[in-house]
C-alpha cells in the first residue's frame, strides 16, 4: 500500500508588517511563526518563548491592536499588520502606568512572564476599565506566572484600573510619531471635556473586604450639619491627621498622617466625589500610598446628614477600605474597627467644637497618636473580651 505524503510548501515569499510603528519586509516561509520572525529577524527579543503552544501567554503582543501569542501566529498570515512588541510601548501613557504600578506592587520577580503580562495588563484596563479582583484573574487564565502567586500582579491592574472608564477595545498604542502630538493635545484639554466620575456606591466584597458602619450625633440643625459635610476641607479638619491639599468640581486629593508609637504612615492620595443636596448625601473614592512602606490604602465613604430630634443631626458613615502591602497586618481583627470608631468619635467631637467656637483647639488635628488613639481603643477591645468571657 503506497501512502501519498503532502510535503509542505517551504518556499520562501516576503511580507510587510509594521512593527512598533516601522515599516517593514520581511522573508518567511509557510510555516515560520511571528515570534520567530520577531526575534531571530529583528532582534525584538522582548517577545518571550516558552511553551510554543499558545498557552503560558509569555510571546503575547499586539496584532492589529488585539493581544494574540504570537508563538501560534504564522507570519505569512500577519502580512499587512500592525504589530506591537514589548518594546514598542516606550512612550504609551497607560503602560507607563502599568510599569509603574508592576514595580510598586513587586509584581514581577524573574521576568520571564512580564513582556507579555504586562501587554495584556494595560489590554484589561483599557478595555474593562475599573475592573474588580474577580475578574482580573480571569483575564490572566492566559498568562502563567510561576514566582510571583499573581497577588501582585492583581493588584497592579487593581490600582492603575480604579476609577478608569472602559474604552470597550484596547486603544492604539502611542508610537514615537505621535508623541508631541498627543503630548500638546493632553496638556490643552478643556476642563468640560472630562467626563463625570462614575463612583460605584455599592463595591464588591472583592473590591473593599473591610467595612463599618457609624453613626454620629451632633447637637446642630440637620442644614448646618449638611454645610459642614458639603465642605470637604473643613469636614477633613476635622479629622485627626487629615488635610485636603486640592479640590475640584468632582476630584480630590489629600494627605492622612499616622504616627501609632513605632509605626508612622503618610499617604498620599487622590479620589473623586459627588454630592446630593436634596438628600444631604456625599459618596467618594479614594486611594493612597505611604512612600515609607509601601502601603497601599484604597477605599469608599458614603455619609448621610438627617434629622435627630427637634435640633439636633445624626451623620450616618459608611467606610469600606483594603490595606495592602506592611501595613496590611492592621485591616484585620476587631482592632481595627475599634480604631475606625474612636476616629468617627474624634471626629464628631472636633466638629462639635468647630462649629460651636469656630476654629478647633490645638494639636486637635495632629496626626493620630498612640496615646490619643490607640490606647482607648485597648481598653474597649480588652473590655469586649471579658464581657464576652464572664467567667474568666
């Protein structure tokens, strides 16, 4: 029996691609694959090999602007696209972010997997927009990583994520033609052309694992109250360590200083709000880092001013919060809702006086103490346990 056997079509033919915004020729075969021609060719060694089976993600670059692995791509059928490696993301804005963010968060460790994680990094952000931690590891089913347990990875695209709007389709990437272009347009950009925050008032677990509620009662009309609360740099007066550096129409950003004995935390951060006079209700989002430690605080207030008797206020607070990084031993336990409380405490007394005599007394908004802040939380949290332990 003879078996006809179909040897393949090994001639050699030329293609065109444009590769990092150059445009190119090239001379392949039928069965040379882009990531060979990528590398071997033109020396863009960035694309990493290392399954040859379209399945650890590490070849993946941009084809025609989508994340494809290029492992699995025959060259002959790119003929005419646009292809992005790693290297050619030297002057886009978003995977600068994304860099930034992988070395903030100790995303990476050997580097193997990074060319291609980091592609399809900013590929979520720029397509799903402010994207929960849920979905962030099913958008990196695709891309192994065998060091780093994907932890800081998730949170990288968490921070440079938050708050971004989706764009539906990974936008182009900025080649070095476009540059000073786009570089004038964003320096010129009308204030009204910024679109309006969209604050999720009702995050996922996944997004602040942390939450309490509090309620404060102030001895003011609930209208007096609401002016305080609509005031956020008096409001953050208030609050011990807190200051309001800017603020705009819906943007925001702030300073929160911390010195608990040995531990001492300044974060820097920004967020967005809005307002609802009719129902004298205020949501906003916020996140931070302290540059000492590298901690990360992100979180979402909500707070409600509303009738208390004849005169008086009650201002309700919602807080959800997530620690990460050194500091991230403090979002656990009863401690910590114990401290959130003597905050609220602090707070509502700081804007008591304020109110009543007009400025606050000194050190009232010193950073938060030991001895102000921590020892009274102590003494509640030692107390809880014997209650709940009678007979010990």
């Amino acid at each position: 029996m003879m078996i006809n056997q179909v040897i393949p079509d090994q001639s050699a033919c030329s293609i065109t691609l444009t590769v990092n915004g150059e445009k190119i020729a090239a001379t392949v075969t039928s069965r040379d694959v882009l990531a060979d021609v990528l590398r071997e060719q033109f020396r863009l060694t960035g694309t990493h090999l290392g399954c040859d089976q379209g399945v650890c993600g590490a070849c993946t670059i941009l084809i025609d602007g989508k994340p494809q692995r290029s492992c699995i791509a025959f060259a002959v059928d790119c003929d005419d696209s646009n292809i992005t490696t790693i290297e050619g993301f030297q002057d886009d804005p978003t995977m600068s972010y994304v860099r930034k963010a992988f070395r903030e968060k100790h995303a990476l460790q050997c580097g193997f997997c990074t060319p291609g994680m980091l592609i399809t990094a900013r590929d979520i952000v720029l397509r799903l927009g402010d994207v929960d931690e849920n979905r962030i590891r099913r958008e990196l089913a695709g891309n192994l990583c065998r060091c780093t347990g994907y932890v800081g990875i998730v949170d990288a695209i968490r921070s440079v994520s938050c708050g971004k709007v989706p764009t539906g389709s990974a936008s182009p990437v900025v080649v070095h033609q476009e540059r000073e272009a786009i570089q004038s347009v964003a320096n010129e950009t009308d204030e009204s052309s910024k679109p309006e925050p969209s604050l999720k008032r009702d995050a996922k677990p996944d997004d602040f694992p942390n939450s309490i509620s509090q309620s404060v009662e102030i001895d003011l009309p609930p209208d007096e109250a609401w002016a305080v609360m609509r005031d956020l740099k008096t409001a953050a007066s208030c609050i011990p360590g807190a200051e309001v550096v800017s603020l705009t129409e819906h943007e925001v950003t702030g300073k929160m200083h911390m010195a608990l004995g040995p531990i001492r935390a300044h974060f820097n951060g920004d967020g967005t709000y809005e307002m609802n006079d009719e129902r004298r209700e205020g949501w906003m989002t916020v996140g931070g880092r302290d540059a000492l430690t590298g901690s990360t605080a992100t979180g979402r207030i909500i707070w409600t001013v509303r009738q208390n008797g004849e005169s008086g206020s009650v201002i309700d607070v919602g807080l959800a919060w997530k620690l990460t990084g050194a500091l991230a031993q403090f979002g656990r336990g009863g401690i910590v809702i114990e401290t959130v409380r003597r905050l609220a405490s602090m707070f509502g007394e700081n804007l008591e006086q304020l109110l009543r005599e007009g400025a606050l007394t000194e050190r009232k908004n010193a950073p938060v103490g030991l001895r102000s802040l921590i020892w009274p939380v102590i003494k509640s949290w030692v107390a809880g346990i014997f209650r709940r332990n009678p007979s010990e």
